[in-house]
C-alpha cells in the first residue's frame, strides 16, 4: 500500500474511533452488509473481539435453535476485524494445539456449534482459565531422549455458538450466554429483508474498519487502563446472592475496559504521554447499556420455554396501555387455543418469570407482567446523582438506539 494511501486509511480509521456514534456507525455497516436486527447481540461479539487485546477477554456462547442465525450473526461482525485476528477452530487433535506457540495470543478463537467432548473445547477451556497451554514430553534429541515443554500462549477472546439453552456450570461461568431473537417480529425482518436492495460496503469501507482495529491493537501494547474511585460503588451494590457473579462482575470490569480502548480516540480519553486510558463515567454506562441486559439474562433465565413466554409477555405489556397482558393477547400472538395460552402462562408464572398484577377476584380477567430481574449493578443514573465530582451533566448517544441521553444533577 502506498504511503498517501495508507494515511487516507489510517485518518479515516481514527475518524471512526473518534466519533460519538461510533457504535451506531458499527451497526449501521452491520446492516448494509446484510444483517437484520439483532443490535444489542451484534454490539456484544464487536466489543469482545476486542477484548482479545486485554490480559482478561471476554468470552461468549451465542445460544439458539438450528437456523436462528447464531454463526450469520458472528460471521458478519468478524468480517469487519482483520482476518489475521481470527482463528476459526474446526477438528483439532489436542497435541496440535501445544506447538502453536504465540499464534493464539490476542486472537478470537471462534467455533460453530460447541462441541463439549472435543480435544479443541477442553484446549479453549485451558487457555480461558490459565492464559496459556503448557505440555512437557519427552522428544528424541540427536539419538537422546530428553524432556521438553512447549507452551502455547493466550489469552484468547472465545466465541462459539450452540442449541443448547444451558451448558454444564463451568462452561456457563466462563461464557457470558447470548440468545439470538428467535421472535415472530424477527422472522418478519429477516424475511422482509429478502427482498429488500441495499448497498454493501465497499472493500475500502471494509479496510478501514479493519485499519481501525489494527489501530486499537497498536494502543493497546502496552496501555494502562485504569479505573477511577467511584467504580468501588458498582461493586459494592451490585448483585450478590449467586456465585457466579464472581466471573461475571469482573467479565462486566472487562467490557468497561474495552469500551474505555474503543472510544480512546476522543478528546481528552488517552494519555500519551503516560500511555494511559483512564475509565470514564461514560464508558460505564455505554458498557451497563449494551451488557447488563445480557447479564441478568444469564444469571436469571429459566427454560427456555418459560424464557419465551416471558419475553413475549414482556413485549406485548409495553405495547399495551394496561401494562399487562391476559390469555387472549397470548393466545392471539401464538395461534393458539385459550387452554393452551392458559398453560404456558401458568408454567411461566411457576418458574417466577411472570407475575399475576391483578387481583385474583371471581369474575377477574386474569393479567400478567414479566417479573423485574434484581439489578445487576447500580444503575448509572443513580450513581451519577451519587457523586458531585462527576459534574452537573453528563450527555452520551445511546450505543443501540441513536437516542440521546442526558444525566442532569438534581438540586438538593
């Protein structure tokens, strides 16, 4: 590549960094190369491939049934990083894996379709837990047998996808889970989408959103990230009655880090002199607006019938002016009879993921609403209200939506 070329490149690449809407902008490339929906998903697997470059990445399972699009939606986000960033994983024989050497480190390490037994899965495990692989053996050197350790080094960012709503307990801690949207209104997209002409993106729009991962890789050698004072706050009251949060919270430090390296190309978030990246507020609440969700869901989810019937009740109560629904919204959605749409609300209202809000009086139509979900962390704006030094006023663009927000002080 030419020199003139390459500095068109690389301004370009940090004028992607650098702008508010850099998250919509990822988004909006998303969708002109073909993928529908599936926003907040789509902004998960984008900030974990860039975890890859911190000492502690992040790692996912993308969950859902057979043609739900689980790999579509994996392959489309990696199209935009650097192919040398990625290493797919198909059939690998587990010695293979200890002469690899550095060629996994910083790496996304992707495998369709989980295989739990497989030698590649239980090398993933290790390189997640311990950030390397270490094999000693005994090798024939010049006629002599003698010991030798080969290592091969993390760590690595590690996505994989499979049907199974759960996996076996430590494979659930080390994931964060993602379900893709397996809804009607989904279905409708994707099939409207079919016969809807867009422009993809040009080979040069694509090589500037792999120059500007290229860039993050170079700012992330050797960077400090560090987290101000009042981040204790968020651990301090965030949720505490399961034992996973002990992975979870600190997967949840890991996305605010990453958040903090994307959006390092604005003013005044680098240092460097220092090589510094300090974690803003607002890194925090771009991380709670994109994460969080996806925590509660992998702390709190049932099976993943109950989990349906919640997310519909969910969905059609904030369409209704009642904030609720009752068996014929149900009914109506599914297709189904009333005896059936009674039963799945009573299974989901046994599993404690719906309520009945109503009064259980004779004669009373019954209505349900999904049941809050205990907050993961303080909620940012609760927070910023907390501290003065945070200043009078805070404004970020939602990273999902494009809308605007706002956090004023309140005068006491």
């Amino acid at each position: 590549m030419k020199t003139a070329e390459r500095k068109k490149l690389t301004e370009e690449a940090r004028k992607l960094l650098a702008s508010p809407d850099l998250f919509r902008n990822h988004l909006d490339a998303l969708q002109r190369n073909g993928l529908v929906g599936e926003e907040r998903n789509a902004t998960i697997v984008f900030v974990t491939g860039v975890s890859r470059l911190l000492a502690k990445p992040l790692n996912l399972t993308v969950k859902g049934k057979s043609s739900a699009g689980k790999n579509h939606l994996i392959k489309s986000v990696l199209a935009l990083f650097p192919r040398d960033a990625i290493r797919e994983i198909t059939s690998t024989s587990s010695h293979a894996w200890n002469y690899s050497e550095d060629d996994f480190q910083h790496r996304i390490l992707y495998q369709q379709e989980l295989d739990l037994k497989s030698a590649a899965m239980r090398q993933v495990r290790q390189l997640i837990s311990e950030g390397r692989l270490i094999r000693t053996t005994t090798v024939k050197r010049d006629g002599r047998f003698v010991k030798e350790t080969f290592i091969a080094e993390g760590p690595i960012a590690a996505i994989s996808t499979t049907t199974r709503r759960q996996l076996a307990i430590d494979e659930e801690t080390r994931h964060l889970s993602l379900f893709v949207d397996e809804s009607r209104q989904q279905t409708r997209r994707v099939m409207g989408a079919a016969f809807r002409q867009t422009i993809p993106l040009s080979k040069h729009d694509i090589r500037v959103w792999q120059h500007a991962h290229e860039l993050l890789a170079s700012r992330a050698e050797g960077v400090s990230i560090n987290f101000p004072s009042w981040i204790r706050e968020v651990s301090d009251a965030a949720y505490d009655q399961d034992i996973r949060m002990r992975r979870y919270i600190k997967a949840f430090a890991t996305a605010c880090e990453t958040v903090a390296l994307l959006r390092s190309f604005r003013p005044g978030h680098y240092d460097e002199r220092k090589r510094r990246i300090r974690v803003h507020f607002s890194d925090f609440v771009f991380a709670s607006l994109i994460f969080v969700p996806a925590f509660q869901e992998s702390l709190h989810g049932g099976t993943e019938e109950t989990d349906q019937t919640r997310a519909l009740v969910d969905r059609l109560a904030t369409q209704s002016d009642k904030k609720s629904v009752s068996w014929r919204e149900v009914a109506k959605e599914l297709g189904i009879s009333k005896d059936k749409a009674y039963r799945v609300l009573r299974e989901a209202r046994e599993a404690g993921v719906i309520y009945q809000c109503n009064k259980p009086e004779k004669g009373n139509l019954k209505r349900y609403a999904a049941t809050k979900w205990p907050p993961f962390i303080p909620d940012p704006e609760t927070l910023f209200q907390k501290f003065p030094a945070l200043g009078k006023r805070v404004r970020i663009i939602h990273p999902l939506t494009g809308r605007r927000i706002v956090y004023r002080r309140k005068r006491h």
